[in-house]
C-alpha cells in the first residue's frame, strides 16, 4: 500500500516518492496499491477532481499502460475522516469515474 495519507502527512512522501515506490513494488514482482485522496481544504475549495488527476499522473509516471492497468487505486477522502463531511456519493462516484 503506497500513498496513504498517514505516510503522505507524516513521512511527507511525495507523489514523486510514491511512483519511485510503484516502479519498486513492480520490479519485485507485486502489485501495488495506490491511494489518492484530498484534505479537506482542498474537498471545501471544490479542487478535489483536480488533485486527485494529479496525484494519480504522478504515481504512474513512467509506467506503461498494463502496470497502470494492474495497478489498484482506491479513492480515500481523508477529508471525510474525523471530520462529519465526507463527499456524498455523487462526488465519491465522480472521482473514481476519473481514476478509471
């Protein structure tokens, strides 16, 4: 699993650190497990689509298209926990529209 939000808070990886970590995972035979998600200030801002394109883009730069397409990418709305605001179903199904 790569990209969660703890290891990207409070390791502060990269989405940079996070595709170095998929091309490692597969090298080694693996699948990787990528998680996108958005704050809450970037859900209240309404930039949540954008974000998560490009935390996606980044985490599979330089892979080719059937890495991409074994990869799992779920959607984890960070800005949803602890917080009583998680995005309805309509925004939930429209972000992972955009992840497929």
């Amino acid at each position: 699993i790569i990209g969660h939000a703890e290891r990207r808070e409070y390791f502060h990886e990269t989405d940079e650190d996070i595709n170095k970590k998929a091309k490692a995972i597969f090298a080694n035979g693996m699948t990787p497990i990528l998680c996108c998600g958005e704050s809450l200030e970037t859900y209240e801002a309404g930039k949540t689509a954008e974000w998560i394109e490009g935390q996606i883009t980044a985490g599979v730069a330089d892979l080719s298209a059937e890495q991409v397409s074994n990869m799992v990418i779920p959607y984890e709305p960070i800005s949803g926990i602890a917080t009583g605001k998680s995005p309805d179903a309509q925004i939930a199904e429209e972000i992972c529209g955009g992840v497929r």
